[in-house]
C-alpha cells in the first residue's frame, strides 16, 4: 500500500503546475473566497488548464491505486464504502459546534485507524477538482475517488481534533466540505 500511496502523493505534485491559481480581485474578495472555499475551488477548477496527453494515461494508474487502497481499507474496518460515507455524514450532521465529535462517534472514529491514508488536504482537492478539470473524460472515476479522499480526511482530522484540539479546524472543514460537494455534483460548474 506504501507504493500506491506514493504513486498518488507523486501524481498530485505532478500536476501541481496545471492547476488554477485564482487571484482575489480585492482586499474584499480575498476575505470572501477565504469564508467559502467552495467558491474558490469553483475559480480554481475553471483556471485549471488542460492536462498534457503524458500526464493524463497516468490518471488510470493513480486512480487504481487509489480503488486498491480504499478496498484495502474496507476490507480491514469490515464494511463498505457505503457505511464509511454515511458515517462520514452522520459525523457532520452530528459533530459539536466546535467541529469534534459526540462520543459515541470519536471512539469509533479513532477505532477505523484512518489516519495517514491521505497524506494531505491536496489530494481530495486534486482528485475532486484539479484532475476533473484538466482531464474531465477522468472526471467521474477521480472525482469518485477524492469524495472518500476527503471524507477520510475530515474524519482522521476530527477525530484527531476531539483529541488534540488545533485552531484551524473551521477553515479546514470548510474546505473539505467543498471538497466533498464538488465530488457529489452539488456545486454548479465542478464535478457536473
């Protein structure tokens, strides 16, 4: 699992250099798209440039890789990706205001042993937005993909905040929040 890993981990970073950097059209703008990262990614996802045919034949592989990782995951923790999503959700629906989670859910949250599967915030953002702009006959499968990337990583990253609390967690929900809607087609010009 250690060479899939970073076989994605390469990929992103690979990429990196197609991917939009929106600019803030003013001191009020910047502090708007900092409150809605879904707006951002939205700005993100139409500057993003096409990718070259060499990068897109490895989007397959990376997307494989991804498939094998999460089936592993699965298989250990006992259920399908079905139930990972809906607890996911329920976590959400669920959580403290001060984004850590109920009891009952921390302990199971700690107990899926989650954390390190996505090494960082770019990988949910890459398979949800970069890889469905820059190749979107990709779009589907990577997109796919990114939603369970970024339900992970919300989940290691609140239960790990119910743990050891960390100032940034509201910026960083926000974020996969977006992550996670651009997965499910909820925000209008991403993953439609």
């Amino acid at each position: 699992m250690a060479e899939a890993l970073k076989q994605i981990n390469d990929f992103v970073e690979e990429i990196d250099s197609y991917v939009g950097r929106p600019m803030a059209r003013s001191q009020e703008d910047a502090a708007y798209l900092l409150d809605n990262p879904a707006e951002h990614l939205l700005r993100k996802f139409h500057a993003t440039r096409t990718f070259p045919e060499d990068i897109k034949a490895k989007i397959p592989q990376v997307c494989e890789a991804w498939e094998k990782t999460e089936a592993h995951l699965l298989a250990s923790l006992k259920i399908s990706r079905e139930e990972l999503i809906g607890f996911f959700e329920d976590a959400l629906e669920n959580r403290n205001g001060d984004w850590t989670l109920p009891e009952n859910q921390s302990n199971k949250c700690w107990d899926l042993r989650l954390y390190g599967l996505v090494r960082n915030i770019g990988w949910p953002e890459a398979f949800t937005c970069s890889i469905p702009a820059g190749a979107p006959e990709w779009g589907g499968q990577a997109r796919t993909a990114g939603q369970m990337m970024a339900a992970i990583f919300a989940l290691e990253k609140m239960g790990r905040h119910t743990e050891y609390p960390s100032s940034d967690m509201d910026q960083t929900m926000k974020r996969l929040k977006a992550y996670y809607s651009f997965a499910e087609g909820t925000q209008k010009g991403g993953a439609a």
